[in-house]
C-alpha cells in the first residue's frame, strides 16, 4: 500500500475507527486490534478479534477504516531534531520552522522538540523567542539548546569559536530567553561552570544532558549526581571505552538514572554497538533521535547548519569547510526509517522500537501524558506501517496527515 501526502490540516470526522490491524500497546502487540477516535483522541482500543467486539459502527459521521496486514505505533517522538524539509530551527524564521515541523511530521514524528546549534548568546535568544512561540502554539513540545557550552575537543558540527564555558549566567539567560519552554541543554560538565550548572537546569525541571564532552568516568559520575538524566547521542563526540579509562561512556551506560540517545541511521552506530547499548542500558533507557539537520526528506547537495555550511553526499552530511572540515554534522535521518532499521537490521522487537521512539522520549519531554503510546484519553497520535514497516499513514489528533491510500 503506497502513502498518498494530503495537504494542510484536514479536519478529522466525528469518530473514527481504525479495525483489523496489529495495535502496538503498551502490554505488547495486539491482533486485529480496534482503535476509536473522537475529538481527536482515543476513546476505545479493544485488543481481540473484532468480530468478537460486535459489528462495526455504520454511522454516516463515522470513518472505518480496515487496515488487514498493518501495524499501528504510536506517534514518534524526537527529543533531538535542528531541521529538515530544507529548513532549519536555527532560523529564527516562524514559517522555516513550520516547513521542518511538518517534513517530519509527515514522516510519523508527531511530537518533537526544536534543537538549536551553537551561535552566540544573542543569536540563540533570537531564536529561542521564536521557537518559544511555536511551543505555546503546540506545534513543539520544547526548546532544547545544544550548544554552545561544549567541548571545543568534542564540538563536532559545532564552530569552535563560538563555544564557551557553561557559566551559570549564561545558562541563565537561554533559560530566560526561551519563557518556561526550554525542556533540555547539553553541557560538557568537566568545563568550568559545568556541575554547577547542571544542578541550575535540574533544580529548574529542565533536562540536563551529558554531551559533546572530554569527561573522565568520575567527572560524569559527578553530572549524574548533580542531576544530569540524558546523555546526548551516546558514543557520538565523546571519548570511547577505555579498558584502563573507561570515560563518560561506561558511567552513561551503568547509571539507571541515565536515558541514553542513539542516532540509530547505520552511519552514527554500528549495529552491534547499538545492540550493546540496549543490552546494557534495557529498552527503557534507551531514546532513538534523528539529530536531522536541513537535508532530512532532502536530496543532496550544500545545506547549512546553523553558521555552517554541510554537504550532503549520499545522504550522509558533513562540514564542508573549516576547523572541523569533514566531521558528521547531524544526521539525514527521519524517524520511520528509523523504526524500520530497529525491527529489520538490529533484530529489535516492535515493543522495543516502540519504547526507543514514542514512549521513553515522551516521559522526558514531560508530554506522556497525552502522547508517547496508544491509550484511552491521549491523543490521537499515530503512524500506520504495511507489513514490510513501511510508513503509509500518519495520524495527529485524529487528522490524517499522511492516509493510507485507498481510503
């Protein structure tokens, strides 16, 4: 079954029922399950057969839909996104933001937070006051800076010079600057300033998160104490396991406090080292990101990236000039074909994919309770997958952003 794009926001029936597709709930798969919509939310799942659930409604304000052979996720959720559709968050430009918001929503991203790339305190202010407002909106679920208080050894597609140490005043002021809408800031927490401000950001309901960092185990066991809960795509800009200084990644890995990011596109990670980190950490610390710079649902070619300038080349994008010429800068990826690697190429079960990109990134975005998984009373958000999961539907708030064709 091919997806066929509708356009704007259409308005959704009365109620819908979507029938006889595979429902992933949070007690596991369920078989020709049955989902009711109205108002935008789930009012009834019923998991059985559903002939056994009576007949289906025949209202004329009622949409059935028949979906034999699909699955159905809840919407996907990404805590770590700068753009896509060509467009970036950087921008300070409403109507840029809405073009990335909509690329990945029409990818089964339903909810996502707005990542910022390192600039100057003032540029970021810019930003975050437009961001902010598409936050209020409810078209973000948060702001979430990632730099510019990082590692200048560790600063992947981050310009060097304008990187600086996470000084409690400084943090202040991007806290400020987003109204109450920052939800996460990635620090370096062996830079001066760095556990004090990691304690800032978790005494004001913010996730700190560990990243972009030259910390030793120690170091990192300190930001944990002090409050630090994520850990900013694991394994990326960061030293790797040491048998003799085993680094922020053995103390990340260990710490159940811990929810560990993975950029899960086969360029970032290598399955096995993916595998790894769901053994080590369990699928309920694990969060799938994109990290999606401009050219996410883009062909390649010269994209930027915040003050930087990205090439694209075979869907893989890296700096293209200067310091860090040549360095990973984000990712191409969407979160549909990350949910499909998961089940086809890491040998992850549907729950577990699940988990990794609705669930676990929903609880720390603090939004789970109205989106993250498939239950009575939340909202209708949802992606329809054939049986090779592949997308080809996306539902939000009971409007079909992407209908299966057909229908």
């Amino acid at each position: 079954m091919a997806m066929q794009r509708s356009s704007g926001r259409p308005s959704a029936p009365r109620r819908t029922v979507l029938a006889g597709a595979r429902v992933a709930r949070s007690a596991g798969v369920a078989d020709r399950g049955r989902i009711t919509i109205e108002g935008g939310r789930i009012t009834d799942i019923r998991s059985r057969d559903v002939d056994a659930n009576g007949p289906l409604p025949d209202s004329r304000d009622t949409e059935v839909v028949d979906l034999p052979g699909h699955l159905i996720v809840p919407g996907f959720v990404d805590m770590h996104l700068h753009g896509g559709g060509g467009g970036s968050f950087s921008s300070a430009d409403a109507e840029e933001c809405l073009r990335v918001i909509d690329t990945h929503r029409r990818h089964g991203t339903t909810s996502m937070a707005a990542s910022t790339v390192t600039g100057t305190l003032d540029d970021l202010a810019r930003q975050a006051a437009v961001l902010a407002e598409l936050v209020q909106q409810g078209e973000l679920a948060g702001i979430h800076f990632e730099g510019p208080f990082i590692s200048p050894g560790r600063c992947g597609a981050h310009q060097p010079d304008l990187l600086r140490d996470p000084d409690p005043t400084a943090v202040r002021k991007l806290i400020d600057a987003a109204h109450g809408t920052a939800r996460m800031m990635t620090v370096a927490p062996e830079l001066p300033g760095g556990l004090e401000s990691v304690r800032m950001l978790s005494d004001a309901g913010i996730v700190a998160a560990v990243g972009h960092t030259d910390a030793s185990y120690d170091a990192t066991r300190e930001a944990i104490a002090a409050g630090a809960t994520v850990a900013t795509h694991l394994f990326n800009a960061m030293p790797g396991l040491g048998h003799r200084a085993p680094g922020p990644i053995a103390a990340l890995l260990e710490d159940e406090r811990i929810t560990v990011e993975l950029i899960n596109d086969g360029t970032h990670l290598h399955p096995a080292i993916l595998q790894m980190a769901f053994r080590d950490a369990g699928a309920e610390r694990v969060a799938f990101i994109t990290d999606a710079m401009g050219a996410a649902g883009m062909n390649d070619g010269m994209y930027p990236l915040g003050p930087m300038q990205v090439e694209v080349k075979d869907g893989v994008a890296r700096i293209s000039e200067g310091p860090t010429a040549g360095s990973i800068a984000g990712s191409t990826l969407t979160l549909d074909r990350a949910f499909k690697r998961a089940v086809t190429v890491d040998d992850l079960t549907v729950d577990q994919a699940v988990q990794a990109l609705s669930a676990n990134p929903a609880r720390l975005l603090g939004i789970d309770d109205r989106v993250g998984s498939l239950a009575v009373g939340k909202d209708a958000d949802l992606v329809v997958l054939d049986a090779g999961y592949d997308l080809v539907g996306v539902m939000r708030q009971g409007a079909w952003l992407v209908r299966p064709e057909g229908i």
